[in-house]
C-alpha cells in the first residue's frame, strides 16, 4: 500500500466495537486486505493526528447467502484492525 488514505474504509459500529472503546480505549476499522499492521498505524497516527500502542487484525471470509433463488452467493470477505490508543486519547467517531 502506498496511498495511506485508502488504507482505512470504514468504521465498525457494534456492540462489542463499543464496548472495546469504553474500556480498553480502542477503535475498530474496516480495512484494505492487503494492509499490514505498520501501514494501519501510520495511517491512523496520520489522518487521525492520535498515538497508536498496538494493532490487532483479522480476516473475515464472506459468508454464503441465497436469495429466493436455488443458486447461492457470497458475501464480501473484509479484513477488520482494532487499534489501541494511547491512554489519554481518544477517538469520537460518532
């Protein structure tokens, strides 16, 4: 990845996503999937202007779905980054 702007596609808002801010202090992300953990933290620490302690990542592959139809499809596999912050920072995204 060379673009730092494209590493980072969207925020996960859950109830776990939720419950990990409030108590550990970290932020869930949807990411690219071909993003390693030093690239997540560099853009993180770049468009969000706040110090990265740890990255964690992991896969997901899209599940099977069908759709009143015999003949079945598949979600979009993503791959999902929970990053911790700096104690004394944080990240209101709401």
């Amino acid at each position: 990845m060379k673009d730092i702007y494209q590493v980072i596609k969207n925020v996960r808002l859950s109830e776990k996503a939720s419950l990990l801010q409030e108590r550990n202090n970290e932020v869930v992300f949807e990411v690219d999937p071909a993003a390693n953990k030093l690239e997540i933290k560099q853009a993180v620490e770049t468009i969000f202007d706040k110090k990265v302690v740890a990255v964690r990542t992991a896969n997901y592959d899209g599940k099977l779905r069908r759709k009143r139809r015999a003949d079945q499809g598949r979600t979009a596999r993503y791959k999902k980054a929970v990053v911790r912050l700096a104690d004394g920072q944080s990240l209101d995204l709401i």
